[in-house]
C-alpha cells in the first residue's frame, strides 16, 4: 500500500511540474505568434487591407486572451516574468483587458489612418505590461 501511494506521489509530481513547464513555454511561445500577427498589422499600415487587418487584429486579441490565462504561477525554466506579477495580478490582469480592448479596436480599423492611430496604441498597450511586469532583455 505504501508503495502504491509512492508511485501515485510520484506520479502526481512528474504530471504537476510537466504542465508548469508546458504553461511557461506555451506563453512564450503564444507571445512569440503575437508578435508575428503585429508585424503583418503593422505592414497592413503602409498597405492597408480591412479584411487582412480585421483577420490579423482579432488573432492578437484571441492569443491575448489564451496567455493571459498562462501566467498561474512564475513556473520552472527561464522566463521574463517578474515577480511583481503575482505581487500585483489585478493589475496584470487589467493591462491584459487594456491591450484585448486596443486589438478589438485595431480589428475595427476603416482605414489606413485610423489603424495607424490604432496601432500605435495597441503596441503602447504591450509596453505598458512589458516595461513593469517583464525583465528587459540585456
Ligand atoms: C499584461 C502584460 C502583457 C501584455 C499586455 C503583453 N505582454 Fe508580452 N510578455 C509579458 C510577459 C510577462 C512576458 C514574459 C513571459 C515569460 O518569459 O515568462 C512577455 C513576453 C513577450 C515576448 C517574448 C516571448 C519570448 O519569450 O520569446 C514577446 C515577443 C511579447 N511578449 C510580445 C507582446 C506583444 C506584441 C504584445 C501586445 C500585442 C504583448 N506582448 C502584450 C506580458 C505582457
């Protein structure tokens, strides 16, 4: 019996630490695809099509909100994450809303002025959290 509740110990531990390291490699992944999308935005300021910025808009805010829900605890392995994210989640939580809410806007763009001014504050939306709650990369 003891043996068995070992095994299942140990187990339950190796299940546990696997998803952690799974929610900190899928936000930096998820956090690599925005930046993707934002670089096709961003072209779509010089080159503006409403059906390509609509597509490209709405993935950020979809991946926005996915990764939002990735930072349950800091994890194992190397990450940005600061620790002031845990000590002030409410305000992580809102500059997420902050920056789900710009990319709605920019998915609504009419044209290639309004999605520059969108656009604009949409990046303003992703340095807003990095600048506080992420380590600057050397
Ligand atoms: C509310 C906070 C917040 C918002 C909003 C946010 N990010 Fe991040 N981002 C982070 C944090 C924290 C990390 C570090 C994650 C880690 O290393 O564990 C990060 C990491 C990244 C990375 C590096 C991923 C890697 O490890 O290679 C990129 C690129 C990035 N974000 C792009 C963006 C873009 C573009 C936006 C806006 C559309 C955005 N982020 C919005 C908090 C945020």
């Amino acid at each position: 019996m003891k043996r068995i509740l070992i095994i299942t110990f140990a187990l339950f531990a190796a299940t546990f630490f696997q998803a952690q390291a799974d929610e900190l490699s899928d936000r930096k992944q998820l956090m690599k695809s925005i930046n993707d999308y934002m670089k096709i935005l961003q072209a779509q300021t010089q080159d503006f099509d409403a059906n390509i910025v609509s597509i490209q808009a709405t993935n950020i805010a979809v991946a926005l909100e996915s990764v939002k829900t990735l930072f349950s605890e800091k994890g194992v392995g190397e990450t940005a994450a600061k620790d002031e994210i845990w000590q002030d989640y409410d305000r992580f939580l809102e500059l997420f809303a902050n920056s789900i809410q710009a990319s709605e806007t920019a998915a609504a763009s009419a044209d290639m002025d309004s999605l520059r001014s969108n656009f604009r504050k949409l990046s303003r939306s992703c340095g807003g959290c990095h600048r506080n709650f992420r380590i600057r990369k050397q």
